[in-house]
C-alpha cells in the first residue's frame, strides 16, 4: 500500500508534519509506505520538484536478515556482526533516538563496555556505507537514531 499526500506551499505547517510521522507509523505497522508530494527541490530546498524525488535520487539499503546480508543499491556491503546488529536494531526502531547507552545494552547485550564503543561502531558503519549514504544521524547530547531520510528496507525472509 502507497499513501500520497499532496502538499502545498513552500513550507510544511508543523501539524503536515505530525499527520505525516503518525500515518508513516500507521502505515509501517501494516508494511505499506509514504509519499509526501511538496514543493521541494531534489536538494531538499523550497522550490521546484517534489520529496518524493529527491527521495527516489538516495541510495537504498536492503538488510537480509535471514543471510545476514546488506546490500546497497544491489551490491554486497561486508559488514560484522555488531555492524548488521547496529543497523538493524535502528532500523527496526525509525525516528527514535537511542543513548550509547541504551545501544550498549540493546546489541551488544551489556553495557560493561565503554560508551565510545558505539561510536566507533557508527564511524566504521558510515565509512563503509559512503557520503552518498546518510543513515545514522547523530542527536548531540542524547545519542543516535536512524535518518529520516534513510531509505532502508528489511527484508526478514531473503
């Protein structure tokens, strides 16, 4: 299922924006997907062009979880174990912020290590996923969430 939802103006009301996070939670929740159509450039600047297209234009990451597998638009990417589990925890949570300390415990299963591990653990993921490929935003002070515009698939089955 594909949900539009035409937009006007050059910029969005922060109600557009709520109605947008709870139906994308909604949708999420039965595996359909989002597309806001507004007056944005491919650069995400007002203007020209929609979000759907600029959206179209990033990279897309597949997690298979069943063969441990990432690929970006198509090729392999190698990642380690707690690589694909950071990964896939935060895209198993999208829009919600974690603590180093809550990702600690969450995929590495205690929190005995350092704080920092997570952050190495996240520079070594965004070396190895590229610039074009922006999934992990850092939320200073607080910790890390998935991008809002990661487009990240899991696939459980393949």
């Amino acid at each position: 299922m594909t949900l539009n939802i035409p937009l006007t103006g050059e910029t969005l009301p922060p109600q557009a924006h709520r109605l947008i996070d709870a139906v994308r939670e909604l949708v999420e929740a039965g595996q359909g997907s989002v597309a806001v159509e507004s007056p944005l450039t491919a650069a995400g600047v007002p203007g020209e062009g929609s979000l759907r297209e600029w959206a179209d234009d990033t990279v897309e990451v597949r997690l298979l979880t069943a063969s441990r597998q990432v690929l970006v638009d198509g090729e392999l990417l190698p990642l380690t174990r707690l690589e694909f589990d950071l990964l896939l925890y935060l895209a198993d949570h999208p829009r919600r912020v974690f603590s180093r300390t809550q990702l600690l415990n969450a995929v590495w299963g205690y929190e005995h290590t350092g704080e920092r591990t997570v952050d190495v653990h996240v520079r070594r993921l965004r070396v190895k996923l590229g610039a074009q490929v922006s999934l992990i935003t850092t939320v200073y002070g607080v910790g890390y969430r998935l991008a809002d515009e990661a487009r990240i698939v899991v696939l459980p089955h393949e």
